[in-house]
C-alpha cells in the first residue's frame, strides 16, 4: 500500500523523474513486477478521472498526470514487460489525434486520458494528423478504433478523407472508426460512414467498451 501511495503522490503532482524511479527501483528489486505496477497506476488514473467528473479536479490536473504516466509507460513499464517476456494487459487499442488542419488538442487530449484510465492502450499523434498517418500508425500499433478529433468545420472532411483511404486501402472493416469534435454529430457520423460519435470524453470510453465487447 505504501508503495501505491507514493506513485498516486507523483502522479498527482506530476512528478514525472519520481514516478520512473519508483518504477525502476521496483522492478529492479523484484519487489513489484512491471505488470503490477501497470494495474496500479490504473487504479489510480481511474480514481483521477472520477475526480475529475465530480469536478473536484480541473482539466489540466487530468492532462498533466496522464501525460506523465504516458511517457513511464512509454519509457520504463513497457520496456520492462517486453523484456520480461510478459504481454500486457489491455481492453484494446486505440489511435487518435486532432486532424490535418486543425490544432486543437485538449478534448483530443482528454478523450486519451479518459480511455487509458479505462484500460485502453492509447496511441495519440498530436494535431495536423494526416489520413494516411492515422492508418500507418493503426496497422504498425495494431488498434482495433481510430479515433478522428476535428475541431473546426473546415477540417470536418478530413475526417470522411480518413474513412475513404480506408476503403481504398481495403482496411475498412479492419478498423472502427469513431469521431468527435464541437461542428461534428451523430448524422455527421452516419453521412461518412463512420462507426460512431461521442459528444465529450466520457461518451468517447463508453463508445469504444461497446466496440470492442460487440467485436
């Protein structure tokens, strides 16, 4: 307990040099396995998305601790489960990013803090992202959904672009599709074909449960 008690505290104050130390020491130790600590520090992002959707936290607590535990993911945990010979747990995974011609990133940014605190594997490339960039990444990160952030209406055909190269590619009914993003909407989904739409983060996470349990 001491030691889930310490990384909530780094994650919290986004402690980012603490956090991998106490992950490394861990593993080193063989105190607490990389996958263990994984279960953890899921825990506790779940436990700061429920503060957050009783507003007792503000977006950029969400942001920042989910940032810093992306990059020990990135930088420490994942290394240590390969390494292992261990598979890491996951409901699925998701790519996502705000598209080409347009820089918005905190609802973007928010939806892969909501869907990782859920137990998803999150790969998020930024804003400008490209139709062709979002397949590659799927494909090499093998997701099951992309997720399509648009933020302006005259970016909202990028969208329908990344569906289109999906066809084209013969990938369509490899990868589900959901988007989001203020000028878009459940019609805007259906008139692209896409898979689904979610108003906020928290329809985002429920939205991509009930792909994966329908795949």
């Amino acid at each position: 307990m001491y030691l889930e008690e310490k990384i909530e505290e780094a994650i919290v104050a986004w402690d980012e040099d603490s956090l991998k130390e106490l992950c490394n020491s861990s593993i080193e130790s063989d105190d607490v396995g990389a996958s263990e600590l994984l279960r953890i520090i899921g825990r506790i992002m779940r436990k700061i998305g429920k503060l957050f959707e009783e507003e007792e936290i503000f977006l950029p607590d969400l942001i920042g601790a989910a940032n810093v535990v992306k990059n020990v993911i990135d930088d420490v945990l994942d290394p240590a489960i390969k390494n292992s010979g261990e598979k890491r747990e996951t409901l699925g995974r998701v790519v996502l990013g705000t598209v080409e011609g347009d820089v918005h990133s905190i609802g973007k940014d928010l939806v892969a803090a909501f869907l990782f605190s859920n137990g998803f594997e999150v790969f998020n490339l930024g804003e400008e992202v490209p139709p062709a960039k979002y397949i590659e990444k799927a494909e090499e990160f093998n997701a099951q959904i992309i997720g399509l952030s648009s933020l302006l209406t005259m970016s909202m055909d990028i969208q329908r672009q990344v569906i289109e190269e999906l066809k084209n590619r013969g990938l369509r009914n490899k990868y589900k599709v959901i988007i989001g993003g203020s000028p878009t909407s459940e019609e805007w989904a259906k008139e692209i074909d896409a898979d689904g739409w979610a108003d906020d983060a928290i329809e985002a996470v429920m939205l991509a449960k009930k792909i994966i349990q329908d795949k």
